[in-house]
C-alpha cells in the first residue's frame, strides 16, 4: 500500500472517529484523542489534507464532554487538565485555520451549549467543568506564550487575544498569564496597526483583568519599560488627539489609569519618554492657556469623560509630586498657577462649562493636590500671592454668602449644604506650608493678619461643632491650632495677638467631656493640637501666662492629669513644668484638689508609682527600695548588656530619661518642693524619698555604666579603681540612706497607727463606762420609786451627804437659812424655791413677815433688762 494510499485509508478512519464522537467526547477517551490530534498535527506539516479533520476534531473538544458517573469528573480531572492544555501546544501548527478553530474551541468554554443527542448511558459534564480544567492545566500561560507565533498575523492574534479576553476574567488564569509576561507582551500591542481597532480594545481589556485579578505590582513591575511607557504613550496620544468618539475618550482613561499606576511605581521611565511632560502639559491645559506644542490641535469638551480625564490629571500630578525628579517639571509647566486657579469663590456655571457640582469636585480636587505640591515649590508658592488667595478664599468659607456644597465626591464628604469642605482643604494647604517652618512664608502670612483671621475660623468651628459633634469640623480646628502653633513658636509679639481670644478657646478645649476622647471621630487629635498650641502659643509670653492663670488654666490642665492617660501624661507634664518658670504658678498647683479632695503632690507621687510598675522597677509590698545597686532601673534597662559606645552617643541610662516621665515628675516636685507638701499618705511619702534622690540615683547608673565600659577595654590603676569603688559605694549608700529613711517612716507610721488606735479604744471604753453608770443610775431611780424603804433609805443617805458638804465654819453676824424644802417627799433634785426668813435689818427697818417667794430666772438680753427695769 503506497503512502497516499495509507494517509487515504487515515483520513477515513479519522472521518468515522469525528462520526461517532459528533455529540461529544467521554472522558475516558479524551487522551487517546488527544494522541490522535497530536500526531495529526505532525501530519500538517506534510499533507494539508489533515487540516480539516484536526479542525473537527478540535470542534469536538469544544462540545461538553461526556461522563458516566458523577465522580468522573474528579478520576479524570488530571489528563483532562493535561488534554486541555495541549490545546495550547498545538497553536505551534502552521496553519491559520487550525489555530483560529482552537480559539473557537477555548473561547465555547464560556458559551457551553448541549448537545442534541446524548451517549447511550452518558450525561454532559457540569457547565464550568471545562473552565476549572484549563486553570488547572495551564492553558493560559501556554496561548500567551503562542502569541509569537502569530506576531505578523493580525486575524490569528486577534482570535488568540479574544480567548485570552475570556480566560482573563479568571485570577488563577491571570496568574498564569504573568508568568509568560502577558502584561508586557499586550502592552506593546496597544501601539499596533488595526483598522478595526480590536487590537487596542482587547488587549486593554486583558490588561485591566490582569490589574484586577492579580497583584497590581507584578503587572507594573511588567509595564515599567521604555518601550512599553511609549507604546502608552504614542496610543494616548493619538486617542487625545484624534478619538472623538465615546468608545475612543473611555479608552484614553482607561490607558490614563494604566500610566498612573506606572507613575505611582517609578517616574524615572515616565520622565526619561516624555510622558509625564505632557501628562503636567495637559493638566495645566485649561488654567494657565499657555500653548503647547505637545497638545497642538487638542480640543476639550465638557463631557462625562473629559471631566474624568480631568481628575485623573489633577490625581497624576499629585502622584509626580512624590517623586524627586519630576518636581523641576512642575515647576517649570505652571502646576502652581494651575492649581491656584481653583482657590476662589464659586460663580455660576456658565452655558459652555463645568456644572456647579463638577466644578466643586475639580476644584476640591486641585486644592488636595495643591496641599501635596505647595511645599515643593514654596518660590512658586509666594510668587502666585498664594497665602492672600487662600486666606481670602478661607474668608469666603465663613462668610455669609449663599452657596450650597453639592458634596458628591470623596472630597465633598462631610460638606453638602455649606462650605466646609472647602474650607477642609484650604486650611491643610495652609498647614503644609507652615510645616516647612520658612520664615518667609510665616511672616508672610502674618503680615496679612491670618493669627486673627484663624482665631475667628476657630471660633466659627467651634460654635459649629457645639450643635454637631462632626469629624470635619474637629479635623478643621485641630489643623488651625497646628498653623496657629507654628507661627506663633518662638515670637512674643505673635503670641500676645494671640493671648486673650487664643486662651479664651484653648481653656474650652481643656473642659472638653474625656468620654468623647474615645468617640473616634478627632476628639483625642483635637485636645493634642490644644496641648501643643498651648505650649508654643501661650507659655514664653507672660501676658498670656497670666490671662491663662486667671482663667483657672492650670486647675483645667491638672483634671486632665488626674485622668492618667499615658499618652496625655508626658505633654501635661512638659506644660506644667514650662509654666512653672512664673512664679504665680505654684499658687495654682497648690491651690489645686481633685476628687476625694487630693492634691497635686499626690497626683504626681501616683503618677510616679504607676510609671515604675509600667518600667517594672524593682520594690518590696510597702513600696521601698528592693536593689540598693540599681534602685530606680526598670526590668527591661537591667536586660541591656552594657556596650562601649562613643562619647558622642548616650548611654542607655541617658536615653531611658526620655522614653518615660519620670524627668518630668521630678523636675514638677521640685519646682513644688519636697517639704510641707499636705495630703500625703505614709506611702507617698515612701515614694516621695526616692523621688528626692532620681538625679543622685541617675548619675549613680551613668558611673555604672563608665565603670563597666572601662574593665571591659581597660584595666585601671590602682588609685582609678579605688576612686571607682568610692564612686560605686557613695550611690550604693545612698540607696541604703534612703531605705533607711523609708524604714523609720514606715515606723512612725506604725507607731502613729497604734496611737491613735488606743485613743480610739480609749474613747470607746469612756463611752461604754458612760453607758453603764446611766444604767446603773436608772435602776437605781427604779428601784426608789418602786421600794418605800429604799427611798427612805437613799433620803437619809442624800441628808447625810448634803450635811457633809456643808462648811464646818460658822457665818460671822449672819443669818443661817435652812435649805431643806418641808414634806418633800422625793430624792431628786428640788426646784427653784427659796423661803426668805429675813432680810438686813440696814435696808428695812422692820423685819418681813416670813412668804415663800418662787425663784424668777432673769434674762441677760438687753431687751429683757429693760423690761426688769420698768416692772
């Protein structure tokens, strides 16, 4: 049989083959025919013939494949994935038709239709079977790589690209896809000849898949050549300057967004191809009107997409602004008047230009962007008048004229109804460009009266937010006490235009509920840009200090001491310490109580306390010093193994001052003094011992840690290392000296307890005895008016005591009076009665005769004695 004959009698066998698979393939026999269509392939290349029947047979991979039980599909899943993937392998044939039938077949994936007639006893294969099957072979990966295979064939690459379309909504295929560089494969695609203009359709819409579906940074990472950057940019271009259709606009945007993310990645290739010149000359295209030979014949229009492209611009620039080399370029394209161009009041819209609500988001836009770019091009800055534009626009915020945000856009949140949101973002340019902290742009801001003008901003923000707690309004006074605080820092003249109204505020941010630091909303950012106006605006300025003193700012500073909240604690502290260099200030922290009547110097030994739990210093349960050696080293400083280090760099000891607060408490305690302080307890006065010693104990730790550097690298002299040893047991004594003094203390305070415990017992015991006798002398009350003989008894007994009182001595020349009451029948005390036998025969001249007389109280009231008088 001749060969022709052999590949006849093939093709008809292939024939039947498609014949009886017409309704689909069982999986069982997927890889024999997968065999078969392997070795057809190698046919192609010698017989066209097999063309066709590889074309059929292909067609059937497209149809759902056929499965006899349920768990098919799991036992064959492995040379399914293996079949499929050789769909991919054999886009090396040379033939058009073949490779075009294998994009049908992947692309039917996504399209499944049934078939009409099924296999006797077999049922299709679920509907995203197929699907699952060419993620887990690959196949992604394999077309990708076939791509060069069609290079010069423009109707086989765009059937390649639109399976890849397909199998690009998938992340497991996207995946796949990078690791065969599709992202920079497609990119130069864009720049390609097509008339029909799928090439850029399709290969744009592979590229956003693979940027949504897998990491955006692999796909930059991808994109980020000069030759990719100017295939970008050649496509915009064109579709700036030529596309006037919707579909043409949409992909413009669409290659924007992709230029973006380059940019967001790394500039250099951007700058190095031009396009972020011409993306800064398009931003600034409709501001400065400047012509630009880049942009001749650009003609922009206020549709839904320019108005699009146009943030997208304004968000480029701001991406440009982070990068070093691109910053000349905004210099150099009036990026700065661009922006400022924004910062006005808003006009009615006009019949040809932006509504209001798309010139409110552009314009909210731009001065974002304008905080970004300010302070890099503060020349720029100062030469556009920049300061008096944003003042008087920030003037315009609070003023009266009727205007009403739309507050549709991410920049307008918060702002619907009014101006805030404007005037949000004109104060943060503001605080951009004083964060710079140049003299220029300060003073000039100064000279154009903005400490009075802010104060009153505060003032509206302020009587705004008593009606709504709102995030905005508190971001919006916490960013002006920052500006305030910059300008006013180190210049008394600037602090005292701040003094009376800036103290007025401050002291109502002091009184703020602690509840709302925990709201979440800028409360806790808010009183931190109060604490630090507070210390570059009022202290160094006595005028100030004093309206702040009169004003009970101290009491307000110290109830947010007595909160102990760890982050306000160090900055309370710096205050009060700073405010103690006026005299009139010890008063007020004296004069200060908190709850349950505590005083300052409690607070602060508190303080003190929790601070050392905090460090994990080292004290016995009464509070005393537990190591002599290292009596205020906290559990993590004792951890540090000592290192030779220079002389210009601290040493742990020297560094631990500024990591907590224990500086600050001991330079307060001082300022207060560390005797006759009232409301101190036996263990704050424990506490207060070691406070008195932190600087000994402090240079104790610096001599440690000299000593142990020096035996480490050398070995000292006899005289060295005694004075060493000398330095070592002074700060050990010391130590001792202190436990000691706790001790007695301790003592005394015992001592005290047992003292005044007795005269507690003492005092209990009188009452108890007090008690008893009462009791006593009731029964005995009883018992008299109960019992004849013994009230007789207790009479003689009375008798015999009232004549045993009586003075044994007789009266010269003097009447005696008895003083006994006639049948009295009672043991009790008698009433006021006196019997007068007779009076001093000098003052009567005849005696009276005998008359009781009741005994009359006499009042010692003026009044009363009158009334005696006249009666």
């Amino acid at each position: 049989m001749g060969n022709s004959d052999l590949e006849d009698q093939q093709l008809k066998v292939l024939k039947k083959v498609v014949k009886s698979f017409e309704n689909g393939l069982p999986l069982k026999d997927l890889a024999q025919i997968m065999d078969i269509l392997n070795l057809c392939a190698e046919k192609v290349n010698e017989q066209e013939a097999f063309i066709e029947p590889v074309c059929e047979l292909i067609k059937l991979c497209g149809l759902p494949f056929q499965k006899k039980k349920f768990s098919d599909e799991v036992n064959y899943s492995v040379a399914v994935s293996k079949s499929i993937a050789q769909l991919g392998c054999l886009m090396r044939v040379p033939s058009s038709q073949v490779r075009i039938q294998i994009c049908k077949c992947i692309i039917s994936f996504y399209k499944m239709e049934l078939p009409k007639k099924l296999l006797p006893g077999y049922q299709p294969t679920s509907a995203d079977y197929k699907i699952q099957m060419a993620e887990l072979g690959g196949l992604a990966e394999t077309l990708v790589l076939s791509l060069a295979l069609v290079e010069n064939q423009l109707t086989e690459k765009l059937w390649v690209l639109k399976a890849l379309q397909h199998l690009s909504n998938s992340g497991v295929n996207c995946r796949h896809m990078i690791k065969a560089q599709a992202a920079s494969r497609l990119c130069l695609y864009l720049n390609g000849t097509d008339p029909s203009g799928q090439l850029v359709f399709r290969s744009s819409e592979i590229l956003w898949n693979l940027l949504e579906n897998t990491s955006k940074e692999e796909v930059v990472s991808q994109l980020n050549s000069l030759e990719c950057i100017h295939a970008l940019k050649e496509i915009f271009v064109d579709r700036l300057i030529n596309g006037f259709r919707h579909y043409d606009r949409q992909l413009r945007n669409d290659l924007l967004v992709i230029a973006t993310l380059v940019a967001e990645n790394s500039a250099a290739s951007m700058i190095e191809s031009g396009f972020t010149m011409l993306l800064i000359a398009l931003a600034t295209f409709t501001e400065v009107k400047i012509p630009n030979p880049l942009l001749e014949g650009l003609k922009l229009t206020y549709s839904y997409e320019d108005f699009e492209m146009k943030k997208l611009l304004f968000n480029i620039i701001g991406i440009f602004s982070k990068d070093p080399h691109a910053v000349q370029l905004l210099s150099e394209n009036d990026v700065m008047p661009a922006l400022l161009y924004y910062v006005k009041p808003h006009k009615k819209p006009g019949f040809h230009d932006w509504s209001a609500a798309q010139y409110e988001e552009l314009q909210l836009h731009a001065i974002a962007i304008l905080a970004s770019v300010a302070p890099l091009l503060v020349d720029k800055y100062l030469s556009c008048q920049a300061n008096t534009l944003l003042l008087v626009f920030l003037e315009w915020c609070v003023g009266q004229d009727p205007f009403f945000g739309q507050g549709n856009s991410f920049h307008g949140t918060g702002g619907r109804g009014s101006k805030l949101a404007q005037m949000r973002y004109g104060l943060r340019v503001l605080k951009s460009v004083v964060s710079l902290y140049d003299d220029a742009v300060n003073l000039n801001l100064c000279d154009q009266g903005a400490i009075s003008q802010l104060l009153e901003i505060l003032k509206y923000a302020a009587n705004k937010l008593e009606q709504k707690d709102d995030a905005i309004l508190l971001e919006i006074q916490a960013n002006i006490l920052f500006i305030l605080s910059v300008l006013c820092e180190n210049d008394v003249h600037r602090k005292e235009l701040f003094s009376y109204e800036g103290v007025h505020l401050l002291i109502s941010f002091l009184q703020m509920d602690p509840k709302k630091l925990h709201s979440g909303l800028g409360h806790r950012r808010l009183l931190f840009s109060a604490l630090d106006c507070l210390w570059s605006c009022v202290i160094g300025c006595y005028i100030a200090e004093d309206y702040f003193l009169e004003q009970q700012g101290i009491f307000f500073l110290l109830d947010l001491l007595a909160l102990k909240q760890k982050s306000l604690c160090n900055i309370i502290l710096g205050i009060l310490s700073e405010f103690c260099d006026n005299p009139k200030t010890i008063i007020h922290i004296s004069t200060w109580r908190g709850e349950k009547d505590q005083t300052a110097a409690k607070l602060l030994i508190q303080l003190w306390r929790q601070e050392e739990l905090d460090l994990g210093v080292q004290r016995d349960q009464y509070g005393r010093i537990a190591d002599v050696k290292r009596p205020i080293a906290g559990s993590f400083q004792k951890e540090q193994e000592i290192i030779p280090m220079p002389s210009s760099c601290p040493s742990f000891a020297i560094i631990e001052i500024s990591e907590n607060i224990r500086a600050k408490l001991y330079s307060l305690l001082c300022k207060l003094g560390f005797e006759n302080l009232p409301g101190l307890s036996a263990k704050d006065f424990i506490t207060l011992a070691i406070i008195r010693r932190y600087i000994d104990f402090k240079v104790g730790e610096v001599w440690s840690e000299v000593c142990t550097e020096l035996k480490e690298e050398f070995r000292p002299i006899a005289s060295d290392e005694e004075t060493l040893r000398v330095i070592s047991e002074v700060s050990e004594n010391i130590g001792k000296m202190v436990t000691a003094y706790q001790t007695e203390v301790l003592e005394n305070h015992h001592h005290q307890e047992i003292q005044e415990e007795e005269k507690a017992y003492t005092k209990i015991r009188a009452v108890h005895k007090q008690k008893e006798m009462v009791n006593k002398s009731w029964e005995n009350f009883l018992t008299r008016t109960s019992n004849y003989e013994a009230l007789k008894k207790a009479k003689r007994l009375q008798e015999k005591l009232i004549e045993a009182s009586k003075s044994k001595s007789k009266t010269q020349n003097g009447a005696v009076h008895s003083t006994d009451i006639k049948g009295l029948g009672t043991t009790v005390g008698s009433g006021r009665l006196v019997t007068v036998e007779s009076a001093p025969s000098q003052l009567v001249g005849r005696p009276l005769s005998a008359k009781r007389l009741p005994v009359k109280r006499v009042s010692f009231g003026a009044g009363a004695l009158k009334r005696n008088e006249k009666s």
